[in-house]
C-alpha cells in the first residue's frame, strides 16, 4: 500500500517541473529531480513478504509474578510498527527495524491461563512511503501454576486399599502400629519372632510367637472443580471479565485448592485423580509419586473459566470409596448436585467454598439486594449439603486449620 507522501513526492515532481517549462526556470525544473528519483526508488517492487514477520518465545521467569517473551521481528520492509498487548490490557506500539529483538515483560495477576503477549504489526519501506498489510496476530499463551499451601492433615477416604502409603490399614502387614502376637504360621518371617513372648507365653515345645503389625494402605483422592463462575472480590466487576480490578478470584481459590490438596495427598502416598466438571473437560487419572504431580500441576495451571453452554454431560469415574473434594462457588447447582450424588454412593465428600471474600463497595441498591438473594440461595445449598453429609470447608487464610478439624472428626472411622 503507498503511502500519501509517494502520491505527494510524484505531484510535486510533476508541479515543478510543469511550472519550471512554463517560465522558463531550470532551477525550478531541478528542484523536481529529486522528488522525481525518490518517487521512482519508493515504486520498486517491495521486498519478500512470504516470510514470517514475527514470532515470540517464552524465556524462564526472571522474577516470581512476571512472565518474560521474546519477540523476535523480521519484517520485510526497512522499519516494522508493532503493537504488543500484554495480558490482555497493556497495550505497547513501537517503531522497530526490520530485524529487532525485543523482551516483554508481564506482571501476572492471576493464575492459571494467561495470554501473556500478542504481537501485531506491519512492515513500512522506501522511508515509510510503502506501508505493508497488516500482519496476522501471533500470540504467546502461558499456564501459571498457583501457589501452593502447606496442608498438615487432609480428610481420609473411607475406605484404604493397596499395600503402600502412609496410614495405617487394618489388615496385617508391616509398616503399621503394632497388631498382635500370633503364633508362627507358614509364610512369617523368622525375624518377626518375638523370642521374649516365645519365652513368657509358648504352650508347648517348639511353638514360636510373631509379633504382627498392621499394614500402610494408601487411599483415593479426587479433586473435582467446577469452573462455570470465576468471581471476583469486587462484586462490581462481575460479569466484566475485568480481571485487573477484580482482586483474586474464586479459580485463583480452586487452583491453589487443588495443588495443595494433590501435593498433600501425593506425599502421603495416596493415589490423586484430578477433573474439570465441564463438558470435555481435562481429567487427570489416578497415580501417585512426583511425576504425577507435576501432571497435575500442569493440569491445574491450564485450567481456565468454562465457556457458554459448557456444563458436564458425563460423570468422571471415581475409584470405590474416595474421598472427593468439590472445588466450587456453589452458585450454579450442578456442583452441589454431583456432590450430593458421590454423598449417596458411600464416597466421603468435602465441599471446598472457593467465593473470595466480598467487597461491597460500590454497590446500587438493587445490586446489594441482588446480592442478597444470591448468596442466601447459596446457604440453602449449604444447609442441603451438610443435611446429607457433606462436609463444608471454606478456603480462605485458616483453610489449612479448618481440613485439620475435618481430617480428625472422622480419622478413626477410615479403614
């Protein structure tokens, strides 16, 4: 595309020549050489636009919060302007050369999927006189992992299974707490004889007692999380998608809820399976150890706000007698619905309240009855649950305390 001034290099070259013939003047018609030569320069063919003008690369984390892109520009004219919109609400324009390489930084205010950079731009040459389309936008999207809480004590499944992890079974096995004494049976270990016992308690010759324990079983941990609301502290932003005044929201809550219950609950062993309740939603399946881990992070970090219509139509699988964790705001009942459902099928089930704490400020009166209505029908939600077993837990600053109280109210009961 030519720009105005090729247009007006042209008809000034054509002006004053014109005007140099007619008076006589070859100064005046010397004036119009240059106009005339650059005109001519500016109309060759631009150079090779068939090679991608852009591309951006994501370097390590310099600091904790900040994401860093590179963005490697090689525009087929002399100069490029670009325009780079940082995560989504910070918006750069520059004049660049052909070939530059520039670094974005981005302060990250929430986790989870994030468009860190989006770069779009066109190509200028013959000194800005030929102007380039307009590039397709390229863009650089990130998972940020949330942050993670220490959890002293999780609630236990109701059921343990397998021979490995950290809570004692009730079947004989090693590991546990001590069991019995039994007499010698084939299959026992010489050196689990308790000669001491052998000595005070045989009844006759030759008899051998075996000091028993019992087994370490591992359990079933789900992490469901309903991600059809993302609110805010602020309630005026909600419905805004306005993620920069909004403080931290309830999938902020959900993601660290659910990397601290995997990482508690993969230290001790247990077997985690992680869901998203939306309709093709990522599922991760059970499995233990550090490697699984890190998939569940990475699930968890790329876990992002559901779409329109985008409610679950299936049931994830969950293993015989787990202990499920509903992460959710539990103003959609779909969530509470499925809770009580795993309730009914002998599953222990926490409810985990992921609603940030409210900022009112800036509310209408009929925001504020809004509101009002609202989270009374959330209560009644609640009441239903805690009616059918349910336990609630809220996440919140003494979550770590309140899934303590949980895990001990019924310990003893987990066999």
């Amino acid at each position: 595309m030519r720009s105005p001034a090729l247009l007006a290099a042209a008809g000034g070259a054509i002006a004053l020549a014109g005007v140099g013939l007619i008076v006589s003047r070859p100064d005046v018609v010397a004036l119009a050489l240059p106009l005339a030569l650059w005109a001519l320069i500016a109309r060759r063919p631009a150079r090779d636009e068939s090679v991608e003008p852009v591309r951006i690369r994501a370097l390590p984390d310099e600091a904790e919060g900040v994401l860093s892109d590179e963005i490697l520009v090689d525009a087929p004219g002399e100069m490029a302007e670009i325009e780079i919109v940082q995560s989504a609400r910070r918006i750069r324009r520059a004049i660049v050369p052909g070939s530059a390489r520039l670094t974005a930084h981005t302060a990250v205010l929430h986790s989870g999927p994030v468009e860190s950079s989006r770069v779009t731009g066109r190509s200028l040459d013959r000194d800005a006189a030929l102007i380039g389309d307009e590039w397709r936008s390229v863009v650089q999207r990130r998972s940020v992992a949330p942050a993670q809480r220490a959890l002293p004590e999780i609630p236990l499944a109701p059921r343990l299974t397998g021979l490995h992890g950290a809570h004692d079974g009730s079947r004989p096995g090693q590991g546990g707490d001590f069991r019995d004494i039994h007499p010698f049976a084939p299959g026992d270990e010489l050196r689990r004889v308790d000669w001491r016992a052998t000595a005070r308690a045989a009844r006759r010759p030759g008899e051998m007692l075996v000091r028993r324990t019992d087994s370490l079983s591992d359990a079933s941990v789900v992490i469901a999380v309903d991600t059809a609301d993302d609110l805010g502290e602020v309630v005026s932003t909600w419905g805004d998608d306005d993620l920069e005044r909004s403080g931290t929201t309830s999938l902020d809550h959900a993601r660290e809820a659910a990397r601290s219950l995997a990482a508690a609950a993969t230290a001790m062993g247990d077997r985690v399976a992680y869901h998203v309740l939306v309709q093709g939603g990522r599922s991760v399946r059970g499995g233990t150890g550090s490697r699984h881990l890190a998939r569940l992070v990475a699930a968890i970090a790329d876990t992002g706000q559901a779409g329109d219509d985008a409610r679950y139509r299936r049931t994830p699988p969950v293993p015989h007698g787990s202990v499920i964790a509903v992460l959710s705001t539990f103003f959609d009942g779909a969530a509470a619905e499925l809770a009580l459902m795993w309730r009914a099928a002998g599953h222990r089930v926490v409810a985990v309240d992921t609603l940030p704490d409210l900022d009112r400020a800036r509310l209408s009166e009929r925001q504020e009855l809004a509101l009002k209505i609202v989270l009374a029908e959330r209560d009644e939600v609640f009441r239903d649950l805690t009616a059918a077993g349910v336990e609630r837990v809220r996440w919140d600053a003494d979550a770590a305390l309140s899934l303590g109280v949980v895990a001990r109210a019924r310990a003893g009961g987990a066999r």
